[in-house]
C-alpha cells in the first residue's frame, strides 16, 4: 500500500507541465513567480537537509542506544558545553540563512514597476473583474490582456468587500481593499494564457470569481488594443443585431450595464466589446450563444448570488439580443 501511494504521488508530481495545471506555482512564467519559486527552493534544500540529519540521528539513537537485558543506564549530557551551543548556533544560523533571501524576496516583489511599465488599474466586484488602462484608454472585464516581456504594474482595490488576485503563474497573491491601492508588478517571460481566481473569501460566489491573463506578443496585443478602442460596428439594418439592438434599449440591461453610445450602467461589467471575449461571468463560463442564453434567464441559477437579476424576455428577443451581444467585438 505504501509503494502504491508513493507511486501516485511520483505521477502527480512528475506532470509538472503546463496545460494540464494551470493554476501550479512550481511553473514560473514571470520575474514574481520565479522570484517566489527560488526562494521556496531555498527553503525547501534546507528543510530537507534538516529533515535528513534530525531523521538519520533519530534512527543511529534508536538502534544503537536501545535497552539491552544487563546494558548499563546511558550517560545522561545535559550540561555538555560544547553540544548545547552547537545545537543552538546551527539552527539560528539556517534562520539566518532563511530570513536574508526572505526578505530580499519580499523587498523585490513588493510592487515597484520600473520607469515606463504598462499601468493597469485592477477593481475587484463580487464576483467579476474590472481593468482600466489610463494611458490606453481601453478597459477589460475579467480577461486581463498584457504585453509579453513589459514591465506590468497593476494597481489594485475593490468597489466592495475584500478580493484578492492571484495568478499562481506569474507571481504571488495581494488583496484588493476598498479606498486603498495596493500594487504588483511583473513581467511575463512567456506568451500564453494564465489562470487565476479570487484568493479571498469575498461572498457566495467567491469560488466563481476566477480570471484569465493573456500574455501576447506586442503586435497581437496592440491588435487587442486597436479593436477594444474602435467602437463595434452599427448592426446592418433589418438584420437580427440590430432588432437585438432595439430590445437592449427598453429592456432593464441598461440601468446595469454600459454600451457607448447607448447606456451608462455600472452595476455589471461594460458590454460594449463583450462579444471580443472568450469568456464571461468572472471567466466561469465560454461566451456562446447557449451559455448567454441561460445567463439572461437567470443568471443567479449559474453562479450563485449573481447581482444580475433573471430577466424575462420572449424566444425571438432573446435570440435578437444575443445575436447583438455576440456582433460586439
Ligand atoms: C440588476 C443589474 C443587472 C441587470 C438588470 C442586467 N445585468 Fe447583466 N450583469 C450584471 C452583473 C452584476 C453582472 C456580473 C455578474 C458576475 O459575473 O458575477 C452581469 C453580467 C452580464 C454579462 C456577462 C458579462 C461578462 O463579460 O462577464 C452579460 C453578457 C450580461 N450581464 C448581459 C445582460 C443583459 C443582456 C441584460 C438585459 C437583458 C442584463 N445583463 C441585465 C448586472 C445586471
Ligand atoms: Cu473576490
């Protein structure tokens, strides 16, 4: 039984690739997560090193000191001058050891972007994330789009309870408090997409407040870039968008969600290039006319406490909306 539990724990651990976990911090993809996954090799050599020595003596004392019929009583050492400062300077010393590249660690990923980093401003909501990019002018909703090998520094609060973003892959958690910043910043060594969540219970759905980070090369990012600054097409007229279209406008959408040039809703995420995602709803769910479907419906059935309310609308201005929705890129 012990071989067999050894054996799943060595195929466990031995796929440590990418796809297939794509949440593992033992996959560095970042100046951050390397730095973090450094120094938990560190620790990791000394801890073994201990393990072993403390482990080793544990057993020489078991077998060669065990109680023998007509062996004497063993000289007790307390008092041994030499043994009790040794055992008090070595471990002292590994803490030493321990401590210095901790806080050399904790220093270099405190969040201090070097000079002409890209700046993103992360606002954690229950349960969706909002990113704005001043100096781009754009905004994204819980797919966070970067630039490969740019210095990011994200600038992170909430608009209501605690959150917390963490993307294993490219560096360490950090919360997102209310009326407060608190910063990151990284670089993404490697094209790809990342996968992050919520790492701060923050209510209902907090276990569906995940996210995905998209670390392109600058031409596929600036490409991004160009289509969330443009404003999406006019549906033609007379075709089902457009009909979409006209049943967004009276319909109770627009008192929570923004579409330029025709609504200004905060409560949910901005629609107006919502049909350039992959996906929606705190990255739970592909974006597809089958899931948009039974989200409109109601939304609270697939992700539990949903601040969007169920709505009620015929087949056909269903069908009209989502085919808007989805003409949004
Ligand atoms: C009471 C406010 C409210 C109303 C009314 C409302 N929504 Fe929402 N909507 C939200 C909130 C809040 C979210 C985010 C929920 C989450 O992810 O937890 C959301 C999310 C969405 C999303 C997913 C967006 C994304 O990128 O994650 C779509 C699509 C959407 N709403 C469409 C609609 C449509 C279409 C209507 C009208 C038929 C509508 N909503 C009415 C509040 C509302
Ligand atoms: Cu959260």
């Amino acid at each position: 039984m012990p071989l067999v539990l050894l054996a799943v724990l060595l195929l466990l651990t031995a796929c440590g690739g990418g796809a297939d976990l794509p949440q593992s911090t033992l996959v560095p993809r970042s100046d951050f997560s390397a730095d973090l996954f450094g120094l938990y090799k560190n620790v990791f050599w000394w801890a073994l090193g201990v393990f072993i020595l403390v482990e080793g003596l544990l057993l020489v004392a078991i077998v060669r000191f065990r109680a023998r019929p007509g062996r004497a009583e063993p000289k007790p050492v307390h008092g041994h001058t030499v043994l009790e400062i040794s055992w008090t300077l070595a471990p002292a010393l590994i803490l030493v050891f321990i401590a210095v590249p901790t806080m050399r660690t904790i220093f270099s990923t405190a969040g201090h972007a070097p000079e002409g980093a890209l700046r993103v401003e992360v606002i954690g909501h229950q349960w969706w994330w909002e990113y704005r990019y001043p100096t781009l002018n754009i905004s994204a909703y819980n797919e966070l789009h970067i630039p490969v090998r740019t210095p990011i520094q994200l600038d992170m609060t909430s608009a209501d309870v605690i959150h917390s973003f963490w993307v294993p892959r490219l560096g360490g958690k950090r919360d997102l408090i209310q009326g407060r910043t608190n910063r990151i910043a990284f670089r993404a060594d490697s094209t790809g997409e990342y996968w992050g969540q919520c790492a701060e219970f923050c209510g209902a759905s907090h276990a569906n407040m995940r996210l995905r980070v998209f670390v392109q090369s600058d031409s596929v990012f600036q490409r991004w870039v160009d289509q969330q600054r443009a404003s999406p097409a006019t549906p033609a007229k007379g075709s089902p968008a457009e009909a979409g279209q006209q049943v967004y406008r009276r319909s109770p959408c627009i008192a929570c969600h923004t579409i330029a040039g025709l609504s200004q809703g905060r409560v949910g995420p901005d629609l107006t290039h919502v049909g350039s995602r992959f996906t929606i709803a705190g990255a739970l769910f592909p974006n597809n006319a089958e899931i948009l479907h039974r989200w409109i419906m109601n939304a609270p059935a697939m992700k539990p406490g949903a601040l969007m309310t169920p709505q009620s609308l015929s087949p056909q201005d269903l069908d009209a909306l989502i085919a808007y929705l989805q003409s949004l890129k």
